[in-house]
C-alpha cells in the first residue's frame, strides 16, 4: 500500500508539472501557445465548436511556442491541446 501511495504521488507530481507546462493565450484572434518543448517536443491545437464541428487549427508544431489564426472561429467551444513525444502525447482541454 505505501508503495501504491508512493507511485500515485510521483504520477500526480508529474501531472501536475506537465499541466503547467502548457500556457496560451487568445487575442486579436490569434492564439498564442508556449510549451516546454524539451519534455515534449510536439503540439497539436484543435478547436471545438459548440456544435461539436471539430477544426485543427495546427498539428506537428514544435519548437515550444507558435501563434495560430483563430480569427475565423465561431465564439465559444473549447481547444484540445495535445503534447508529445515519439512515443506517448496527452491532451489538454480548455474552454474558449
């Protein structure tokens, strides 16, 4: 059991490390995305309309930062973000 307990905070640790490490921002319909790009070098946005229309907006951006037009997008939904390595990604979501 205490090893149980062990594991689930070093995975919460991390979760909550890697959560942080995603950080955007929307403005002038542009969306500006910065990421620590050493632990995962790859993002993908996608956008989410209240309908369910899903639009990706970018897919195979590195580098750890990029700005995006959002310009075009109906109000409201919500972005996936997704972040990666060549081997694992996880996926972030966030309203509009």
């Amino acid at each position: 059991a205490a090893q149980h307990a062990r594991a689930m905070a070093q995975a919460t640790r991390r979760a909550v490390s890697t959560a942080q490490a995603l950080r955007w921002t929307e403005a002038h319909g542009r969306l500006s995305l910065d990421w620590d790009a050493r632990t995962e070098p790859f993002a993908a946005v996608t956008h989410v309309a209240a309908d369910g229309t899903r639009r990706v907006l970018g897919g195979g951006l590195s580098g750890g930062a990029a700005e995006l037009d959002v310009s075009r997008l109906p109000a409201g939904g919500r972005y996936e973000f997704s972040l990666g390595t060549d081997q694992s990604a996880r996926l972030t979501e966030a309203a509009r």
